[in-house]
C-alpha cells in the first residue's frame, strides 16, 4: 500500500509538472525556407480555439538576429483552410491583418479568427518586404485544432 502511494504522489506531481510546463509550449516558431524571416505563432484562448467563438492569432516575425518584422514593413497575408486540404481549393477564411502589440514584439501582425467548425485547419502566412523594409518572401503554414 505504501508502494502505491508514494506512485501516485510520483504521478501526481509528474502531471503538476507537465501543466506548468505547457503554456510555454503554446507558442509555435518556424522558418520561412530561405531561412530570412522567422515567425512564433500563437492563437487564444491558449492555442485552444473554440468552434464559432472568436480567437486572437498573432505572428511575431523576426528577420534572422531577432530583428522585428512589424506589419508596416511587410505585405503579409494569411489564409485560413480545413484539413485536409486539396491544392486549388480556395481559403475558407482570408482576414484581415492589424497591428499587435505583445511583449517586446511590436505592431506584428494578428487578427481574430471565428472557425466555423470543430476540427483541423490549416493558417499559412505568406509576406513580401514593403518598400524600404528587405527581406525575402516567404509563406509559413501552421495547423490548428479548433475544439466544439
């Protein structure tokens, strides 16, 4: 009996751990291929969106050394698809993108996102350098299951 008690205690604090550790595994970072621009992604509520309720996805983008990439200086467009996806099928969702504010992170692009569904979906960002701004396209894709 003592045996098992002390197991579950393990247990126990095994899964306390594990929740404390999971909000800073909600960010997602990844690398546009020509390894210019980075971007972490992240969407609320705690990258567990809810069929029909809006969420805030944001994009902190970073030219390689961690130089911030705002929305004033990139032509940035996202798109919204479910999974799976065919090729020439059209976005379900293209919102808009605004300035957002998180962090050291300034003016990076974010924008809400009402899913109309439970399931998997697809958000790929693509940008150009704006006038005055240099840094090579790119197009980051990122996957996100949306609870009902």
């Amino acid at each position: 009996m003592h045996r098992f008690l002390n197991r579950s205690k393990d247990v126990g604090i095994l899964l306390i751990s594990l929740l404390l550790v999971a909000p800073v595994l909600a960010h997602e970072i990844k690398t546009s291929a020509a390894r210019d621009v980075a971007a972490t992604f992240h969407i609320e509520p705690n990258h567990n969106p809810t069929a029909g309720k809006p969420s805030t996805a944001w994009f902190a983008l970073t030219r390689r050394g961690g130089q911030v990439i705002p929305l004033a200086q990139c032509n940035c467009q996202l798109a919204v698809y479910p999974v799976p996806r065919k090729a020439r099928n059209a976005p379900l969702i293209k919102p808009t993108l605004s300035k957002f504010n998180i962090e050291r992170y300034k003016g990076v692009p974010a924008t809400t996102i009402t899913f109309p569904k439970a399931g998997i979906y697809e958000l790929k960002l693509s940008g150009t350098a704006k006038p005055g701004a240099n840094f090579q396209p790119f197009s980051l894709s990122y996957r996100v299951t949306v609870g009902g």
